[in-house]
C-alpha cells in the first residue's frame, strides 16, 4: 500500500487526486507552507481539518519571493521532518513540487496587486507581493481547494490574498488563523532558527514594544509619539528598525489620531541577519463606566 499521506510533486497528481475527492462532494481545505514546518504552520492545518473534509499541504520555498540579496539558499529545507509531523496531524495529501514543475522554461507570468501589497512589507521587498501573489494564485489553481488557510503572522499577505481572490473572481475561500507565539511573546517562524542565543533573548521586544505601542494609542496617545516611542525602544535594544505603523486592520490604510475602526500595529525589524515582523490588534477604546455616585452615609 503507498505511505500515507501520499507526497506528490505534479500539477497532474495533485489534481488527479483533488478532483476525485470532490467527485466525491469532500471539501478540500489548501495550507500553502514554505515547509520547515512549527506549530504556527500546525495550527493552521489543524483549523483546516476542522474546516474542510480533506487537507492539502503544500510545501514549496518559492524562488520568486526573495530578492538576491535574501535568504533564498539559507531558508531552511527538512522534508522529511515535516512529513513527520503532517502524518502525525492526519493530513490526506502533501504538495511539494520541485521548481521546474511551478516554473517551468518560458515562464513569464506576474500576479501584482495593487493597494493594499504596497506599504509595510511590499514598501520594504519590494519583489515580495508579486512573488507571493503569484505562487498563491498558481496553488490555488493547480489545487482548486474550496478554501485556503493563512496565518495572521503575515497579516498584510492576508490582505493581499484576500485582494486578488476578489479582484481574479477565484472561487476559493480565504480563512486565517490566529498568530502561535513562545511563551514570551515571540511569534514563531522559520526564520527563528537563524537567531543566536543572544538575539533569541532579545527577540521578544519586538513583540512586547508592538503591544506597549497599540496599548499607549488604545488609551489615546498620538499614534506618532507611540510609535515614535515604540521605534526607540527597539533601537536602544540592538534592533535595526526597518518600521512600525499603525494601520486599518481590514484595508490597511494609516491611522490617523481620533480613529474609529478597528486597528493594528505592524513592526519589522532585523536583529542580526534575522528580519523579524509582528503585528498586534489595538484593543479597543473602553469607555469608562461611569462610577456609581457616593451617597452620603457610604462616603461617612
Ligand atoms: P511560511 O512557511 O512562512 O510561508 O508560512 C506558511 C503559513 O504559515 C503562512 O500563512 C504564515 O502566515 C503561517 N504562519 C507562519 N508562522 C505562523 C505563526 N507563528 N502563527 C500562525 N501562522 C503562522
């Protein structure tokens, strides 16, 4: 009997194997992964088995999202660990095609969105969006998954997704999960694993300045002195900050001071070699309870 979950590596055998599923009428639930796979990425799949009846997980370290100068050779590959733990959660399928099967000779084909890939991450990596935008789209047609998960982690790649679905009519279902963190704040990632014991410690200040900074703008300091603040902090640490805004959660344009909608702060910063990001919801404004009037005998 072949092992289960079977890895396929072909445009053709995934769908083979799709659309026999859905013949079937099962929901097929898609998490795209760079693999190298913690419990950020497992959290995901798990809130895919509770939402579709079969789980597709693909893996593929996409070329066309790192400029040269990133870490393209250095992210971290460990298939065989990865499978480990997808076999472990009870995933039906693994997608991990070699870069001649997504890129085949003669590609030339760039998914760009507008808007919302073009402040935070999309201002700093420029090539980033484009990259991501177009290795989602080409997933979800190579899988045509009923529904696709993404973490919060990359909120604005959220965004971006969410953008292109609507504006390419793709008739797929965008659902995001909650961002999985150590215990002292640091919001897991591949990328951890490039830390040094040293910046490991400090690492979590990216994390706790983020949620100070939504905090002191929840309570109605002026969003400029909070982040103002907030970028400060992080510098005197050792972080070389790349930014920290304030933004719309749903459309991402900037804050201004008296905002209504809901908001998050978003930060990147390298330490080290390492580029970290974070983003954190703004809680939102309480109003006071009003205090209950003293009457005379309480107040004797
Ligand atoms: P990556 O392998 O980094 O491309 O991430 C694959 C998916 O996992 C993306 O949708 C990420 O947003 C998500 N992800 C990565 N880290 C976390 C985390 N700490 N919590 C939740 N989701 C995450």
């Amino acid at each position: 009997m072949a092992a289960k979950p079977a890895t396929v590596r072909t445009v053709r055998a995934l769908r083979k194997q799709v659309q026999a599923w859905r013949g079937r009428k099962q929901t097929v639930a898609l998490v795209p992964t760079m693999g190298a796979l913690h419990e950020g990425h497992l959290s995901l799949v798990r809130l895919a088995k509770e939402s579709a009846k079969r789980v597709v997980v693909s893996i593929f370290v996409n070329p066309t999202q790192f400029a040269p100068h990133e870490d393209f050779d250095a992210y971290p590959r460990e298939e065989a660990k990865d499978r480990k733990k997808l076999v472990a959660l009870g995933v039906d399928l693994i997608y991990a095609p070699p870069a001649k099967e997504m890129y085949p000779p003669g590609f030339s084909t760039r998914v760009v969105v507008g808007g919302v890939s073009e402040c935070l991450d999309g201002a700093s990596r420029p090539h980033f969006f484009g990259g991501v935008a177009t290795v989602v789209a080409k997933l979800l047609q190579q899988c045509q998954p009923d529904m696709a998960v993404f973490g919060e982690k990359d909120y604005q790649q959220i965004k971006v997704i969410e953008r292109m679905v609507r504006d390419l009519d793709m008739p797929v279902k965008i659902l995001g999960g909650p961002i999985v963190r150590e215990e002292d704040g640091l919001a897991l990632s591949s990328r951890n694993a490039y830390l040094t014991p040293e910046e490991r410690l400090i690492a979590p200040l990216l994390n706790r300045t983020l949620t100070d900074v939504a905090a002191d703008i929840a309570e109605g300091r002026p969003i400029e002195d909070a982040i103002g603040a907030g970028r400060q902090r992080l510098d005197h640490a050792g972080f070389a900050v790349d930014y920290v805004e304030a933004r719309d959660a749903r459309d991402l344009a900037p804050l201004e001071d008296g905002f209504t909608q809901a908001g998050r702060v978003f930060g990147a910063s390298y330490l080290g070699r390492t580029r970290l990001i974070d983003n954190v919801p703004i809680p939102k404004k309480r109003k006071a309870k009003p205090k209950p009037e003293v009457t005379a005998d309480q107040a004797r």
